[in-house]
C-alpha cells in the first residue's frame, strides 16, 4: 500500500461497482453469482446449510450454525472466485473476502 490508496485488483473494482447499482441490479448481480456458486458442491457444505439456504459465502460470510467442519474446500476452483478475483478459501468456516482481506490488512 503507497501513499494509503490500496492497489485495485479485479475484486476492488468489483466491490466499487456493486456500490454504484440500484438495488434492483445489485439484487440481480447476486442473483447472477449465486447461479454460479458451488458451495452446495462441496464436501464441508451439509444438510443443515442446505436446509437454510445458505451460500455465497464469499460475499455472505460464515455458515451461521451450520458449518463448523471444513472437510474440503472447492473455492479456488469456484467460477464466482474467477469472475471477482477473489484470492481467499473456506469463507463457509472464515468469512467473506473482504473480511479475510480486512483481517490480512491488520496483521
């Protein structure tokens, strides 16, 4: 970091994006990620988080009761992980990226 601006990759202009919709795009731009997550693909995800419908946890965040085993993770090969530039895994068990980030960013 120079000069206190953080360098934008993919996911930071993404971010500075979706600040920018109106909430019937930003509701649709979810909808559209949400068709491309695999969280419901992976061997850490479980009935409980289904029954919840629970996912995205990149942008969501953690499971909120359901997951608290990572028996795998399958984000790095995650096509919402492509498309935003996402650079972290498991935010079922470890939070949404832009916590993972913020958590980087502090220590």
């Amino acid at each position: 970091m120079q000069g206190g601006t953080i360098p934008e990759d993919t996911f930071i202009k993404t971010t500075k994006t979706l600040f920018t919709l109106t909430p019937g795009q930003l509701k649709a731009k979810i909808q559209e990620l949400g068709g491309m997550c695999i969280c419901g693909t992976c061997a850490s995800y479980t009935s409980c988080a289904k029954d919840a419908a629970e996912g995205l946890f990149c942008a969501h965040g953690t499971s909120f009761r359901c997951i608290t085993d990572g028996k795998g993770c399958r984000c790095p090969g995650c096509p919402v992980a492509k498309s935003i530039g996402l650079k972290y895994n498991a935010y079922c068990l470890t939070g949404s990226e832009k916590a993972q980030r913020f958590d980087a960013m502090i220590r």
